[in-house]
C-alpha cells in the first residue's frame, strides 16, 4: 500500500520535500487521468509558481502552486462537429455522462461542467496543501511559472464509448 501525503492543518507551512512529493503525486495522477477513458477532459500542462518556484532555498512553504491547462479528449468514434454545440456529438456524450452519474437535484450547470469538475477533483485528490489553477481562465501564462508536465491535447484520445 502506497504512503499518503501527511495530514496538513489549512494555514500551515509545508516543507518543500512534502511539496516535491504532492507535486510528483499529481503528475502522476495527470498521466492516469489522460490514460482513462472514464475522464472526458484531459491534462495538457501542469506549471508550477508561487513560493515553491521563487524561494527555492527556504525549506518552507505555505502551498504548492499549480496553473493547469485541460482539453476536452477527443472522442475517437465522432466525426463530425456542428457548430451548433447542443448537436455535437462529444457535447452530448459529456451531457449524458453527467446524467448518468450526477445526482437527480443537479442543476444544468452541474451537469455541463460535469467533466471538468471530475477532472480536476482527480487531480487535487483532496490535497490541502496544493492550490489549483485553471490555466485557461488566468490566461495561459503567468510570466514566472515553469513547465513541469506536458501531453500533446491530439494524443488525449478516448478510445471506448462508455456510461452510455
């Protein structure tokens, strides 16, 4: 049975071994996330900033910074796109997922970011040391961040139709 991350009060200093070893967890996790077909969105980069990338010295730190660039997988048996997303293929597959697995009070917006969400659950895995952030929607980059994984979004492929 493999070790889990040490328990981490909210507002308590990490050591930078303990960040090394959740950083080196949640690659690992990205990996598997991509390799799964029972995860829609997949992991394009993880780049890592904050007190972890600027300090290097200190044996401290207070969380582990990531900025994460997700993709939507390609769905290997759909063709055809529409744009008119409410008859695309791969949107509808991501719509009955959610149905499928969601609870009946779900909202229309629990169900369409459904997949992100379980994405990025996933890769946090409850962690309460690392901070996630979504690299789309801080705009890519950051200027003071460093690359520490990387997929190409054509290789994020879902093979086999599942859930429905």
């Amino acid at each position: 049975m493999e070790e889990s991350t040490p328990s981490i009060k909210k507002n308590q200093r990490i050591k930078r071994k303990t960040a090394d070893k959740i950083l080196l967890e949640v690659i690992d996790r990205a990996k598997d996330i991509n390799k799964n077909d029972a995860f829609l969105y997949g992991i394009s980069e993880i780049s890592i900033f904050g007190s972890y990338l600027k300090n290097p010295e200190k044996e401290y730190i207070g969380d582990l910074d990531i900025l994460v660039k997700t993709e939507r997988k390609i769905l290997s048996w759909v063709t055809q796109h529409s744009s008119d997303p409410t008859k695309d293929a791969s949107f509808l597959y991501l719509m009955k997922q959610a149905e499928i697995e969601l609870p009946n009070r779900a909202t229309y917006f629990d169900h369409l970011f459904y997949a992100y969400n379980k994405t990025m659950k996933r890769l946090k895995n409850r962690s309460k040391t690392l901070s996630i952030h979504d690299g789309l929607a801080e705009g890519g980059r950051l200027g003071s961040e460093r690359i520490v994984f990387e997929c190409n979004p054509k290789e994020l492929v879902v093979q086999n139709k599942i859930y429905i």
